[in-house]
C-alpha cells in the first residue's frame, strides 16, 4: 500500500585480512576514520557527483525541449485506437482546453479523444467526491450529470443504500448529512495523474490517482480531517456528444510516505477549505 524509500547505508570496507570493524563515533579514537582516507578518494568522489549533476541538467533540459516541441497531440493520445493508448506524459500538456462548457456546475463538453476521456474522468472523480454528494438532491444531480443514461438508475440506487443516517454518523455529521453548528465538513478529491488503460472511438477505461480529504474540522472534532490516497478505475462511453461514466471501482494507493508537516489546526483547516476553490482538470 504504501511506497517507501530505504535509507542507504555506509560501506565499511575491511583491511584485506577478513576482519571485522566497528565503526565507532567521531572522534572516539577510530583509527580508520575519515580523516585517515587519501586526498585522491575523496577528489574521485566529488568528480562523480559534479558529473552526474551535469548529466541529469542536461536530460532534464532534453526532456523540458521535446515537451515544448509541438509534439504535445501525439503524447497526450491522439485517439488512435490501432494503437492502444499512449504512455502517461505528465509533463507535457497538450494545451488543449479541456472541456467547452458546463452542466449543473459541472464540467462537460470533452472531445472525443483520449485527452478528452482522461479529462472526463478526473473531473468526475472530484465531483463524486465532493461534499455535495452527501446531500441527496445534489447527489441525484451529480449522478445524472456524470453517469450515462443506462447507468443512473443503478448507481444511484446504490449510493442512497450507502448515504445512510449511520454512515453520516461514522464521518460526524449529523443524522440528515448536514454539519453540526461551529464544524466544517470536508470532502475532496483531488486528482494527481490520469492514464487511459483502454481507448476506442466510443469506449475509454482511465484510472485517476488521487489523494483525498475527509473529515470534519471544528474545536472538539472527533473526526479530524485526514488525508487518503487511492486510485479510482473509470468506464467511459461516448454519448450525447460527451464522456460518460458507465461504471467506475476504486482501491487504495499508490501511498507516498507521509512527510514531517506538522498537522494545522482545526480553524486553519476549515479556512482554507472554505478560501480555496478547485480546478477544471485536463489532461
């Protein structure tokens, strides 16, 4: 689940006589320290590192070049199905607008491409994760909005099974998914990178990696926000001249290891959710 990085290690080397040696702390009396080590070791050392600096300046510049070369169409996915669908290029945006419109607050209107498929999805993953999805006529609107006609019955059959009174409970609202007075609720979803792992003239499979928030911030919150990273899976169909969900599963990670940010307080939380807004995603 989580994706760590190990910590590298000294190499101590022997004397050449198969002993043993304990590296002791500086300054301990160790007699084969650093100190000990030749000049030439240590000038070898820093040649190694200056090149290989240079060597990552130079294909971080190749690579910055070839995502500006105009070439951006062909590495987002140009929506050749012959193909199968072009690798992940987070760093090259095509420079496309994403999207042409909007229905309900939501947006929609993505070209029939790949681009416009991974777009889709990402846009829809924010919104199946938002607050307003615990509020049952936003949900029913969400779920017309996103999902493909043959589907809304069934899927939001299944959601107001699982929006309950005991689930509201379980994240701290109260019995009618409103937030108690003085508290915060947050729900957000937000999209790190899309890849489209299916691609046809009508039918598109994207995975979204996201990381989330939920939770409710207040003084005296029992359910402080925390964060969550998860990928979600999304059927896509052409219809009605637009990306639509026909279905869509989620399971957990890829997890970063957790960094040394000390955790905001509850007042800091709950301003900036309500001062920062979010975003159009596109691919």
């Amino acid at each position: 689940m989580s994706i760590g990085e190990d910590g590298g290690y000294g190499d101590d080397r022997g004397s050449g006589t198969g002993q043993t040696r304990t590296r002791l702390p500086d300054g301990e009396g160790d007699p084969y320290s650093a100190a000990r080590r030749s000049r030439s070791g240590l000038s070898s050392r820093n040649l190694v590192t200056i090149v290989g600096v240079v060597v990552l300046l130079i294909a971080a510049i190749a690579f910055a070049n070839r995502g500006g070369s105009g070439n951006s169409e062909t590495a987002a996915g140009s929506g050749d199905s012959a193909k199968g669908p072009a690798a992940a290029q987070p760093t090259a945006p095509t420079g496309t607008k994403p999207v042409t419109g909007k229905n309900g607050g939501i947006a929609s209107g993505f070209a029939k491409t790949q681009q416009g498929a991974e777009s889709a999805a990402a846009n829809y993953a924010v919104v199946l994760g938002s607050t307003n999805m615990f509020n049952t006529d936003q949900r029913h609107q969400i779920v017309n909005a996103v999902m493909a006609p043959s589907a809304v019955a069934a899927f939001q059959d299944k959601l107001d099974k699982a929006y309950t009174p005991d689930f509201f409970k379980n994240v701290g609202l109260k019995p009618d998914g409103t937030a108690p007075a003085g508290m915060t609720f947050v729900s957000r979803t937000i999209p790190v990178g899309t890849k489209a792992t299916a691609f046809s003239a009508d039918r598109a499979t994207v995975e979204v990696w996201c990381t989330g928030l939920l939770g409710m911030a207040g003084d005296g919150s029992t359910k402080p926000v925390t964060t969550s990273w998860f990928t979600i899976t999304m059927q896509l169909t052409w219809t009605g001249n637009d990306w639509k969900s026909l279905a869509h599963s989620q399971k957990d990670g890829p997890a970063p290891v957790s960094g040394d940010v000390p955790a905001s307080g509850a007042k800091e939380i709950a301003g900036a959710v309500q001062g920062y807004g979010g975003f159009t995603y596109a691919r």
